[in-house]
C-alpha cells in the first residue's frame, strides 16, 4: 500500500491480490523467534518438515487455492495474471512462474532473493521448511530453475537498489539469476541497477509505476 500502486492498478485496469507472506495463528515452537523464518517469512514453499509440513504451504496456496477462490468469488480473467514481488516475495514470484510455464504473463520483482540456496536467509529457511535435501532446495531457488526452464518466451522486470545492504551482504545474489537467464534463449530478464536505492518503500514507489506499464503490456 505505501507504494502507491493504487492509481497505476486503477489507470491500467489491473485488480491486485496482496496475500499475506507465511500461514497465520498455529503457533509452532519457534515460530515467532526471527523475522526470516516462520511467521512472516514462509518463503512460498511447500515444506517438508515438521512441524510446518502442513500448513506452511504458501506455494500451493498462490498458485492453486488463491486463483480458485478468486474465480469462485469474483469476475476476474485469471488466465490473464501476472506475479510481482519483493525480497521474498520476489523469490516467490519468480518460482511461481518459473515453475508453471505460461501460468503468468509475465513477472516483476524489486530486489528479488535470486538465489536462495547460496544465501543464509535461504538457507535457514529452506533447512527449515525442506530438511537437508538440496535437490528439493533447487526446485523452489530461480537461478537453478532459469536453467531448465522450457515454456512460453517469459519477460522478467527486476529493479535493484545498488545502496541496497542486502545486496552487499550477498542475501539476492541478482547476478546469478542474471547468467541463468542468458542462457535460456526463453527467458528475457531486464535487471536494472539503481543507484542510490536501498531495500525499502521509497526504491518501490520510484518505479512501481514502470512495473505496472510493465505488466500492463502483458495482460491488458
């Protein structure tokens, strides 16, 4: 909401669906202790391990249960979506398309965690939710699926803060998506570099507009 994205939905005609980011009220042991892992940070993967295995299954939710709910309830052409994200939204955007071929037009992502499975924020999570088992790690990490990607001719807009101090911390790992996707002839990924940017609201409002023209351009 303190992007701004409201007037550009409504310019383009384009209804937004902001669900939450993790499974809300079970209170598991530990699941409130750290803002990167468990409530808040689900981190769009259907986990694994216990105690999460059964209702930590974001992946599912965003692109099985949402959609049919929204069609169920509302006039809405799901066939026409694209996925947008941020930090681990993000990454969660990005498998969600790069996982189902042609489900989303097209994808957007402001300082996406572009490779999970080298970082610590992925990999306490990943630990966590999907135990040490680092080929189920590689289906739910984009660098690794940009690889194998084979679908419809996908366009990526990533934006990201050069100030950011994630990037620094080597937390998105942006380049490593980057040499994935220039060796898939199928995907077209724009990273643009923003000098000056951070990881917060303010780097978001700066372009939300362009995102939405962006995604406009592929399902209006």
């Amino acid at each position: 909401m303190k992007s701004g994205f409201q007037r550009f939905a409504a310019k383009h005609g384009i209804v937004v669906i902001n669900p939450d980011t993790s499974p809300r009220g079970f209170d598991f042991p530990g699941e409130h202790d750290s803002y990167d892992f468990g409530s808040g940070a689900g981190f769009y993967v259907n986990a694994t391990e216990e105690p999460w295995k059964n209702n930590y299954r974001m992946y599912s939710y965003i692109t099985g249960e949402l959609p049919s709910v929204l069609t169920s309830n509302f006039n809405v052409n799901v066939n026409k979506s694209a996925i947008s994200g941020h930090s681990m939204g993000g990454h969660g955007a990005l498998i969600c398309a790069l996982k189902n071929p042609g489900k989303y037009k097209c994808v957007s992502t402001f300082a996406p965690i572009a490779n999970p499975s080298e970082c610590p924020w992925g990999i306490k999570a990943f630990t966590g939710y999907l135990g040490e088992n680092k080929g189920a790690w590689k289906q739910c990490d984009a660098t690794y699926l940009a690889k194998d990607y084979d679908g419809p001719k996908l366009e990526i807009l990533l934006d990201q803060g050069e100030d950011d101090p994630y990037l620094n911390d080597k937390q998105l790992l942006p380049e490593n998506l980057q040499n994935s996707c220039a060796g898939n002839k199928l995907l077209s990924l724009n990273l643009r570099k923003q000098p000056g940017y951070d990881h917060g609201y303010y780097f978001i409002s700066s372009f939300i507009e362009e995102h939405f023209t962006f995604m406009a351009k592929h399902i209006c």
